[in-house]
C-alpha cells in the first residue's frame, strides 16, 4: 500500500506551534496549493490543504516559516474523527508532514515579511525599517543592529547563506 503526498505551496497563516501535555512539539498550518488548470472565467483555483507536523521539526517549521512562505511538504494523509461538544461527528483530513523544504531564499521570506509588515502595522507617523538591497541581504548592517546583542558590535559577520545548515 502507499499513502504518499508531496505538496508545494504557500502558507495561508503562521503556523500554530503547541506543545501536548507529555512535552511533544506540534505544529499545524494550512498550505495554499495552486491547481494546474484555470477555471471558465480564467481564473486560478487552489486548494487549501491542513497540514500537521510534529517534535523536533514542528519547532524548525515554526521557526523558519511564516504566512507566505513557499515550502515543499512530504507526508502521508490521515483520516481521523473525533466527537465536538455539541454531540456532533467531525471528520478530519490533513497531511502528516515527515519531511519539509523551504523553497525561497531568506533574502526573498525577509522582504515578504518585510512588505506585510509594512502593510499591516504601519501607523501614521512612526518609522517602517527598510532592508538592505545589497547582495547580501542577510548580513546586519550597522546602522539597523545598534540595539541587537548578536550584531558582533556592528561589525559584519563573514558567513554565505550556503554555509547555514539550513
């Protein structure tokens, strides 16, 4: 038998990382997967799919992705149910996720995030940090790390994204 699932796509919100009362890491989220046909009116149609990762990965997941992020996801379907508080029968089906890939740059998630944060919590008067459009976007600069322990005392830190180990 196989019960295999591989999806790309977008993240749809944040993921939901919980902890369960044994200490175990779990994360959900929903995945935007875009159909490969347009419908009548020429529009493109995706389907949302629930996803659930669990322990160590989970926290990876969590730490690395956000809403937006393009990830490749590898897992298998689980079909499960359960009874509501109202005495009602609810039917889910997710992906269980053994495996994830996170396909965009961190140069590409930090501008997304960068861009929705812009949107989303920009008030009249205050100040939206900008990035740094050189090559190497990831390293700090020394203008916009004054305050960040991590910064080396502004200095740049000489290490390619290959370097990283993730």
């Amino acid at each position: 038998m196989i019960n295999r699932a591989v999806l790309v796509g977008h993240l749809t919100r944040n993921p939901e990382l919980r902890y369960t009362s044994g200490g175990a890491a779990v994360a959900t989220f929903t995945i935007a997967v875009n159909r490969s046909f347009t419908s009548q009116n020429g529009e493109r149609q995706a389907d949302f799919i629930n996803c659930v990762i669990w322990r160590k990965p989970a926290e990876n997941f969590s730490n690395f992705t956000s809403k937006g992020s393009l990830v490749g996801i590898d897992g298998r379907i689980q079909t499960r149910n359960y009874e509501n508080q109202q005495g009602q029968r609810v039917y889910v089906t997710e992906v269980v996720v053994d495996n994830f890939s996170l396909l965009e740059s961190r140069a590409e998630a930090d501008k997304r995030r960068e861009e929705s944060n812009s949107y989303s919590q920009h008030q009249p008067g205050s100040t939206v940090p900008t990035s740094d459009s050189g090559e190497n976007s990831s390293a700090p600069s020394s203008a916009g790390n004054q305050n960040d322990s991590f910064a080396n005392d502004g200095a740049e830190i000489d290490i390619s994204d290959d370097d990283l180990p993730f």
